[in-house]
C-alpha cells in the first residue's frame, strides 16, 4: 500500500521516554510504515526551550530501537512565526477573543448545567470594549486568546476508539505568556507537514475533537486518528519515571525491544520484524502493565 500522507511521533522534551512513550512510539511508526507512510519526527519543545540536550537523548533512543524517520526532526521552536500567522488568520476572521482568567477564575466560574468538567464558562467571551479595558487594567497580565466555537460537539472517527464526539468548547489558542497553545501547534504543524495519521497515546483522544475542529476550520484536511493505549505501573497508574527501570538507559534496547513486542503480542523483537507481524486490528486495547523484569 502506498500513500503521499505522513505519520508522526511528537515527543516533548520534559523528560527521557519511558517504556510506554517507547512503546507509542514504535506503534506510531508501524503505522505509518505498515501503510507506505512517511515517518516524521517533532520535538514539541515550545514549552521546553531550553531542553536541547533532553531532546537529543530522546532522538538518539529512538534510533536505537531501529527506528527511521524522513527527513531531520523537525523542532516547533524553529517556525514560530507559523503559529503567529495562524492566530493572525483567525483574528482577523473575528475568531478570538482575549481571556482575563486564571484557572482559579474557571474553576470558581458556574457552569452551563452539561458542561464538562474543565470546559471553558465563557467569563470573557462577551464582554462590551469598556469591560474588556477594566479587565486588562484590573489583571495587569497580557490576556489569553480563546476560539469562539459556540462550544459544538465535534465527532473524530479513531482506528482504535471508533466514532469519538467531545464538547468544543472556547479553547486557547496562544497563552498568556505568548505561547502557542498545544492545541493550535499540533493542528498547525501536522498540516504544515502533511501529516495525515495521528498516532499517540489515549491520555489524548480527548483532545481530538478540538483538534479537528481548528483543522476543519483552517480548511485542512482531518487526519486518521489511533489513540493506542497507555502504559500502567504495577499499581495500574500511569507510569512515570519515579517508577523506575523505565527508560532505554535503565532497560537496555534488547530487553525494552522484547518488552514491546511482548506486550503487542510479536514474536519478533525488532522493529522490522515487528512490522511483519502488524495488524492493527490485533492490537490490544486494554493498558498494558508494565513490571520491571
Ligand atoms: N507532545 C505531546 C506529548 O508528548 C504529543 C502530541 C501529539 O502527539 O499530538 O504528549
């Protein structure tokens, strides 16, 4: 099968991959390649600048489980002005709107009586050109900007997961200190790209409907979606670096391969053969437990 489209892994640069952002990793690029995909790499490093040397680490274990990907990794932090000139886009659609909030005012905010939890109240969405004046000299900090989307459903179809509707509502766009928010440089990236499959773990399949929904508004087509289940510890929490014995360092690359591979169900324990044996439809849907061997 071949495809022009693009697959993709996006880890951020906060800490050393564990065994479970290993394991997606490895799923992202059987994906892709089962599917005559190219494969690419983004270090998600807007909120991590300074982390360089993490993201080096990250790369090179990746590479050493076998891993390719087309083209050199791709550094969000290298093409800012691209998010800037989306939020200049929808701006000048009226599409935004600045926010006051802190997370505090959200959380003490009443809610529309089936608002999810956590969803935006629309404290700032409304407000006359005099009370938007009063808010930003009562706050003293540059305002958020949130997307005005009538806080919609928007249903993403998943490989893994099926039909999958979540409540749009007003998201960030670019935070209050200026940065890009993650929803915005995931959308943007991945169309700049030409990524046309997501593969990530399930932690963010509740963050597709809003992706989707940015994409289809910016005109771009949806992407395919498979949100792989997440590794848990031995007391079936996610699993952390705390942990321990969690990172290729720790593991090793035969024994991390063979993990992998054991928890997907393969014989082989290399990538490659590993790619010989894919079928996505096979692919385990419960958490996998990981116990240090
Ligand atoms: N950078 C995100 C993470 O490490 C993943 C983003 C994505 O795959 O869309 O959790």
């Amino acid at each position: 099968m071949t495809s022009a489209g693009a697959g993709r892994f996006a880890p951020s640069p906060s800490a050393d991959l564990h065994i479970g952002n290993l394991r997606t990793a490895v799923l992202a690029w059987l994906f892709a390649r089962s599917t005559g995909r190219r494969f690419l790499m983004r270090v998600e490093d807007l909120d991590d600048r300074t982390h360089a040397d993490i993201a080096d680490r990250q790369l090179a274990d990746l590479a050493a489980l076998g891993l390719s990907w087309d083209g050199p990794a791709d550094r969000q932090t290298a093409h800012e002005q691209r998010y800037d000139a989306v939020v200049d886009t929808l701006n000048a659609r009226g599409l935004l709107y600045e926010c006051y909030c802190t997370r505090k005012d959200i959380a003490a905010a009443p809610r529309a009586p089936h608002a999810p939890e956590g969803a935006y109240p629309g404290t700032c969405r409304d407000l006359t050109q005099d009370e938007r004046e009063a808010r930003r000299q009562e706050t003293q900090r540059p305002p958020a900007l949130r997307l005005r989307t009538d806080t919609v459903e928007c249903t993403v179809h998943d490989v893994l997961h099926g039909d999958y509707t979540g409540l749009v509502d007003d998201f960030v766009i670019r935070r209050g200190d200026g940065v890009p928010a993650y929803n915005l440089a995931v959308v943007v990236d991945d169309a700049a790209s030409g990524v046309d499959q997501v593969v990530r773990g399930d932690d963010l399949l509740s963050s597709s409907p809003r992706q989707a929904y940015l994409a289809r508004l910016l005109g771009h087509p949806e992407p395919v979606y498979a949100h792989v289940p997440l590794v848990l510890n031995s007391a079936r929490a996610r699993l952390a670096k705390r942990d321990g014995a969690v990172t290729l360092a720790e593991i090793g690359v035969p024994d991390a391969l063979r993990q992998i591979a054991d928890s997907l169900g393969y014989a082989a324990a290399t990538v490659d053969g590993m790619l010989a044996e894919f079928d996505p439809q096979r692919l385990p849907r419960v958490p996998w437990v990981y116990r240090p061997r």
